[in-house]
C-alpha cells in the first residue's frame, strides 16, 4: 500500500468537508506497481484534501498522469461510494468503457460494483459503486433526477474536449450543486481536463461567481523534440508511411503513433505496413501470442521469405534503458528533464528533411555530422519506396485505433507485443486524449483531423479533413514523452503549423445544430435556453433555426404574430413531450409518436434504430457521382432487390436498412450473424447496435404507450405495401424540412447541361441543386418528390457539390397534412364541396398552396 494513503486530510470547520473513512481496496503488487509509477499519485493527498474542502474543484493535468483511472479510486477510498455512486462521464464511448474495465481491474473489484453505461449498452447493477458513462447518459438521467440523488461526486472527464453534452452538465452542474448543499447532502463536482484552456471553466462568471480552485497535476514528461518538414505534402497519408518506415528503419526501439484523420486512412495504412514489415509468429509458440487480425495468405508469405533473416533481438538495450529510467525517477524531479538515453545522440532522430524546432533542444550547429547525412530523401522527392525498406527486417506489431473498432480490437494496444516486434499503432485522434498507449516514443503527426461542420441554417453537413489546432498538436506530441524523451514528427512545415492552425479547436456545442438539446432542455424546465450559462454559448443564429426546426416538427407551440414580441420562448407541446422520452433525435421521435397505428410500431421502431446507428451499410466501391458499374458495389445488387417493388420501392433507401436489419436479426436468430454481414455488406457492430436501440425503444415505449405491447421480433416480417405506404408518410412528418423536388429536365434545352442535371434535385431550402447519391437505390427511378435523411457536401477538385442520401420517394399532396407550417396557402377552394368524415369529424376541403420559400406550386390537396 502506499503510505501517503492513511494520513488523509483532517476534516476542517467547512460545510462542504467529507467525513473521510478509509475503504480498503485489495489490489494485486503488479498494479500497484504500475499505479505507483503515475504522478497523481504522489498529489493524492493534495487532491483529496481540496475536494473535501471545496464542493467544485477543477483537475488539469497532462494525459496520461492517471486522472481518469485513479482518481475514482482515491474518491471510493476515500468512503465517497459507502452510501451513493461516484459517477464519471466520459464523452467517448470507447472511453467509457475501457476505463469502466481498467478500474475494475485495478481495484480487484468485479463489473458489477465498477461498471459502465453508454447509450446501446451497459453493466450497471444495483451493487454499482462508481459508475463510468458517456455525457449524454447522465444527461438523460437529470431529466427525471435533477438533483442527481443517486451520486455523492460527479466527474466530468475530458472536458476539454468540450463536447455539447459536457458543455451542459458544467452549466448544469453548477447550479445543482448549490442546491444539493441546500438540502444538507452535498454533491461534489471534479471537472477534470488536459491542461487546455482551462480558463473557459474557471474564469468564468456565468458558470461561477467564485472561482473553483484548480489542481494541476505535475506531470512527468519528458522532453519531446518536435521535427517539422520543411515541405508540406498534400499526400499525408503517403509521407506518414515513408516517415514510419524511416523510423521504423534508422531509429532506435520504442512505439510509434501515427496519426491520421479516419478509419479508410487507418486501415489503409495498417494493411501497407502489415505488408512491408510483416509479422510471422514463431511456429512452436504461435498459439500464446495474440494473434494479428486480417493477416491474409500474401502476409504470411511474405513473412515466410523473410523467416530466415536473423532478428535482432533489441531487449538487452530496453531493460537497461528501463532500469535507467526507473531509477531517475526515484531520485528528484529535476533530473527528470535531463534524461537522454545511453549512447544515443539526439541528432539521430533527425530524419532528412526535418526542420527541429530549436527551442526544445538547441541545434548551435547548422551543419550537420557527416554519418547522419542520409542520402534519403526530402518530402515529394520521388524515389520510390524499395530504397527504404532495405534497412530493417524486424518485424512491425502494427494496430489501427479507431472509434468504430470492436472493444477486444481496441484492447490489443494494451496488451503486451510480441517479442521481437515494435510497436505501431495508427489512430484516428482517440489517441489523443482518450486513450493513453503505452511505450511510445515516436509520434507521426498528419496534422490533420476529420471535423463534420454543419451549415448553421440548413443543417447540411460536410465531412472536411481540415488542420488540428495548435492544442491538439502539441497533445499529439504530448504522447512520445510519457517513458523517455520522444520525438514526433510533424507532416507539415512550422511555417503552416504557425499560420494555419487555429489556437483551440473551436467547442463542439458552437458547431452543431442544436435542436435536440434545445428540446431536451425545454423539457427539463429550462426556458430561456438564451440565458443558460453555457461555458461558451451557441450562437443566437443557431438557436433561432433550432427552435424553428422545433416548431416545423410540431415540437414547440407555433407562436402568434402577437406574442414576437414578448421574449418568453414558445412553449413545448405534448408532441414534443413524446418526443423528448426517445433517446432518439427529435425527427426519429415524432416518427416514433406518430406510429402507433396500423401495427407500424414494429417497423418504425426498427428504422429508427436503424437510421440513428452510424454505417450499417457498408459501401464499397462506389463511386462519389457517377453510376455504379455493373459490380463496383458488390453488394448493390441485392439491396436494389430488397426494395423491389411497388411501395417497398418508393420507401427506398430505408426500406433496404430495414430488409437488412430485419434479415440480420433473423440470420442472428439462427446462429449466422457474422457470415450474413459478410456476404450483404453490414457492419456487424452496427447490427448489433440497431438491436440494443431497438430494445430500448420497445422498453420505453412499453413504459409510456398504455395499450401497446411491443416485443422485439426476430422474424418481423416486411410490411405490407399498405404499410409500406404509411411509413413513407411516416418518414415525411419527421423529416418535413428536408423535401427536395426534381430539377425539371424539360425545360433545358443544352443536351450536355441535362446529361448533368440527370439527377439533380432542390432542396427547399438551399439554392444549388444537389444530386441523388449513388449508392441510393431510387437512382435510376429518381422519384419526382423525394425526403432525404441527408444532405453534405463533397470537395470535387477546385468546386463542391452537394449530395443526398437515404432517399424515399413521397407524394407532394401529402405535404399540407404532415409539413402544414411550410405550406403556404393560397386559397381555400369551395368548389368541390367540403367533405365531412363522420368517423373523424373532420371537414375536409380542397387547398391550392405552395411549399416551401421557393413557392413550389402543390397539386390541389384535401386537408
Ligand atoms: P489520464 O486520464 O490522466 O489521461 P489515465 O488514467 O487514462 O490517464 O491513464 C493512466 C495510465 O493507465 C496510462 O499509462 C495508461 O496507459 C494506463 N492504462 C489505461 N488503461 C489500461 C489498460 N487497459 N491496460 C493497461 N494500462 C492501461
Ligand atoms: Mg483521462
């Protein structure tokens, strides 16, 4: 046990102070070990002695000094879980999860008292005493416990990242922490953070009139020399790979992080360096090691030639370099910084064609040793890559990071790497904060991220692979220190790095449309969303179209001309109450409200899982705008089957997810999940996603609808055409915003301009058309009037063109039923005679009216 342990604070006067009890904890003498090597550990003291004290401390501090894995244990040593939960939301799921199951371990504790809960999943239990979950949980959970009464400390990780849901909780937060105190049972608040602009949270009079007190946690990091290019490449992707085999072949032992934007980049760069370094388990001991995932034939076979070459074993040198370390940092701090490895220059690590930023370790000499001037080659200098894979044929460990990867793939960085082996991991940027990899020493930088930025009016979104900001950088950079003095090498110029990187990565909650939080808020009694103290706020323009969204969705009462003028906002309608209890966005709820008729529960249940899990589908090979070739998309065939006729066909792109989902479930029920998503192209995680939702919607609607009885089928059967035909009306009243119609061909007289608008749609808002995406299965009917679930952007050379996607084709008279607030009527027509439906006890007239700010005249329709 550590000593510092059992002298805790002494309980001062203060009314915040805990009583403190110290709960034992059993852990075994490798984590403790392990543990004890973490900064925070020496601070525990420190830390427990100010969260006693104070009701709202802030903890800053370098990743990886064990923040999130430690200090919910100091907090249940502590006796904070003796009689209420530690909770700590992380805004990652892979996060959550992970450290859910680190701590567990660490603390000898099962996963039923150390557990997690994320949106499609969990293992919380009665017994659950510190309890890890994604922002957007305890979010949900303040809607119908707003003190939070469950909770004696609440932490929120990772709030620099400043996801939206973190963002509210600080607001939040500060307030009900004041009321819990009110009340004689305390909440505490931990807000930890990497140490980024830490100032939004406690130099903020909005969130709180007396500063919260800060703890940086010291961290030992060693040195990181940071390496420009002087060039930088547009093909990053291509340099990252010529950087880790330049590494891979002239530097000395230790993990390589290579940064990249997303998964295509991962895995694209995991299988070429799998290829050239491959990986060939020693045939007597192959079945103790962990085994390398999609390692094909042609692997193998290559790593059969190369089986012969002695490898190099490097161990003799690490163990030394480990003992050196390890006893440096028993012996003071200062030291620390001075740490160089045995008879390794610095200069070594200069790879040609970096620039070495010279305030880190200063390069008097301009000139550079003779024996390190390699003949290789400058960034774009074309010489091709047999040159540099000549030096080194030990063999690369290399695994892809990647949000989306299945949590025993993510857990491979943990686990040790073969012997003989480095280590190479290529992450999108959950390695940046989230996930700390142990051993690395080099980090390759692309610079770059992938950001989905949303038009602020119409909601459409484009993926951009812009540059990281300057935070993010140097985090980046951040993880080569954490055993040794590191390196990283940047893909880009300093002079790029100095004009074109933002300071901060702008908060999330400033880039996204916000109606569902909007709605969520309204709903918990928070009126004057304007007015909530935001760490940053949206801005007014966003606010406004979320609230219009909101009333076009019938969530929010229409406001009366008379009433612009006050400022109390419209009030939320019991539409939008449903709609509120679906964890779902407020479009897929209403479908959900709307759809307890006719025995269509079942379906809408289905595709609004089914629409709200990322990539079920998996494309391939087809082409951004052109038209599938006849096998381009191996599995476009079959799904153009799935919506074939009739009906099915006008639903389109979503009847196809829910054949699919429905086949995959029914494949599932009969043991042959994962050969089904081979063949059909869908992403196993995915299905299985679209299943948990699909319980959790059945569950609440069970809960609210009093004459339903949902189960969840394995064997739904596809709807009748009449069904069909509902859920396409279903579609539109939650997707009323997004109707596009399209371009008439006839009028254009050019036969190349007509070639180009073949599939060219308006939207009712935006003024370029966009195109049917190919993937659509509606492409070569390209319906007349058609709701999408999509719209983006794609850069195509110098221009941009728009896209949409997930089509289904609708009826424009159906339009003043379900969208009235964007009909505008013209006249109320008298002639034929109104009908009045006795079962209803409606009237019914016929209307001439237009859509849309365009003015898209409608056919007369009964309403
Ligand atoms: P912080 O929150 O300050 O960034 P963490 O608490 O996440 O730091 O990490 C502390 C240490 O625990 C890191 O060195 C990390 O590598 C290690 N660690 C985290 N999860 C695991 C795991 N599953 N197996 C082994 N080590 C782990
Ligand atoms: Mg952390």
């Amino acid at each position: 046990k550590s000593q510092g342990k059992k002298t805790k604070a002494a309980p001062s006067t203060s009314a915040c102070t805990h009583q403190t009890v110290y709960v034992p904890v059993h852990r075994s003498s490798e984590v403790q070990e392990a543990r004890l090597r973490l900064p925070i550990l020496a601070e525990e003291q420190e830390v427990m002695e100010t969260i006693n004290e104070n009701p709202i401390v802030i903890v800053a501090g370098e990743t990886g000094s064990g923040k999130t894995t430690q200090l919910p244990q100091f907090l249940y040593e502590a006796g904070y879980a003796q009689h209420k939960m530690i909770g700590v939301t992380e805004p990652r799921r892979v996060a959550a999860i992970a450290m859910s199951k680190r701590v567990a371990h660490e603390m000898n504790l099962p996963e039923s008292e150390v557990s997690y809960l994320i949106r499609f999943e969990g293992n919380v239990t009665p017994a659950t005493r510190i309890k890890f979950m994604t922002d957007g949980v305890l979010l949900k959970e303040i809607e119908t416990d707003f003190l939070l009464s469950k909770y004696s400390v609440i932490i929120l990780d990772e709030a620099h990242e400043r996801s939206v849901y973190t963002d509210i909780l600080v607001g939040l937060l500060s307030r009900i922490v004041p009321l819990r105190h009110k009340r004689g049972q305390p909440l505490k608040l931990v807000i930890m953070s990497a140490t980024l602009r830490v100032t939004d949270f406690t130099e903020n009079e909005r969130l709180f009139k007396v500063p919260p007190p800060l703890l940086k946690v010291e961290a030992r990091q060693f040195p990181v020399t940071i390496h420009f290019q002087k060039r930088t490449p547009d093909d990053y992707v291509a340099e990252a790979y010529r950087k880790t085999l330049k590494i891979h072949n002239q530097l000395p032992e230790g993990g390589i992080l290579v940064f990249v934007t997303g998964q295509q980049e991962v895995n694209q760069l995991v299988r070429k360096l799998r290829r050239t370094f491959p990986y060939h388990p020693p045939t007597s001991s192959a079945k103790d090691r962990p085994k390398k995932a999609g390692e094909d034939t042609k692997t193998l076979q290559a790593a059969a030639t190369d089986s012969d070459v002695e490898v190099e074993d490097p161990k003799e040198l690490e163990f030394d370099m480990k003992r050196t370390i390890r006893n440096m940092r028993k012996s003071k701090k200062k030291f620390l910084a001075q740490i160089t490895l045995p008879k390794i220059n610095l200069d070594d690590y200069k790879l040609p064609g970096d620039d070495t930023e010279a305030d880190m370790h200063e390069q008097q000499d301009e000139e550079e040793p003779e024996e390190l001037m390699l003949e290789d080659d400058d960034a774009g200098d074309d010489d091709g890559e047999a040159g540099l894979i000549s030096g080194n044929r030990r063999p690369l460990w290399v695994l892809p990071l990647y949000s989306l990867l299945s949590s025993e793939k993510q857990n491979r960085i943990f686990q040790p790497v073969p012997e003989g082996c480095r280590l190479c991991v290529v992450s999108t940027n959950v390695a940046e904060t989230s996930l700390t990899i142990p051993h690395i020493k080099y980090v390759v930088d692309s610079g770059r991220q992938k950001t989905r930025l949303y038009d602020k009016l119409t909601g459409v979104s484009a993926f951009v692979v812009t540059y990281t900001s300057k935070a993010s950088a140097d985090q980046r950079a951040g993880r080569a220190g954490r055993i040794s003095a590191g390196h990283c090498y940047r893909l880009y110029s300093s002079a790029v790095y100095n004009d074109c990187f933002e300071a901060f990565a702008q908060p999330d909650i400033q880039m996204k449309p916000v109606e569902d939080l909007m709605l969520q808020m309204r709903c918990m009694g928070i009126d004057r969303v304007v007015h909530f103290p935001f760490p940053s706020p949206p801005d007014q323009t966003q606010l406004q179209a979320a609230e219009h969204r909101l009333t076009v969705l019938g969530a929010l009462e229409v406001r009366k001309s008379s009433e612009k003028t006050t400022d109390l906002p419209p009030a939320v309608t019991r539409l939008g109450q449903v709609i509120s209890r679906f964890p779902v966005a407020p479009r897929f709820g209403k479908m959900l409200a709307l759809s307890n008729q006719q025995q269509l529960l079942p379906y809408t249940v289905c595709l609004v899982a089914a629409l709200s899990v990322q990539e079920v589908l998996i494309e391939t090979g087809v082409q951004r705008d052109e038209d599938v070739a006849p096998g381009a998309n191996r599995f476009h065939q079959k799904r153009q089957s799935w919506a074939a006729s009739g009906n099915y066909q006008l639903l389109g792109d979503p009847m196809v997810l829910l054949r699919a989902v429905g086949a995959a479930e029914y494949a599932g029920s009969q043991g042959r999940l994962s050969e089904f998503c081979t063949t059909n192209g869908l992403r196993p995680k995915a299905v299985s996603e679209v299943r948990k939702l699909r319980v959790q919607l059945t569950n609440e609607i069970n809960l609210n609808v009093s004459d339903v009885e949902l189960g969840v089928d394995p064997e739904l059967k596809p709807p009748t055409d009449a069904q069909a035909r509902f859920l396409r009306q279903i579609l539109l009243a939650g997707m009323g915003d997004r109707v596009a119609r399209k371009v008439p061909l006839a009028d254009i007289a050019d036969k190349e301009e007509r070639r180009r608008l073949k599939y060219a749609y308006n939207c009712a808002d935006m003024e370029e058309p966009a195109f049917l995406h190919a993937s659509s299965v509606l492409r070569q009917k390209a319906p007349e009037w058609v709701v999408y679930q999509e719209a983006y952007e794609l850069q195509n050379g110098d221009s941009t063109k728009m896209f949409i996607r997930g089509i289904t084709a609708i009826e424009p008279e159906w339009l003043l039923l379900y969208v009235p607030l964007l009909c505008n009527v013209r006249e109320v027509r008298e002639d034929p005679a109104p009908r009045y439906d006795e079962a209803s006890g409606r009237i019914f007239c016929y209307v001439d009216a237009t859509f849309g700010k365009a003015g898209w005249d409608l056919p007369l329709g009964e309403v």
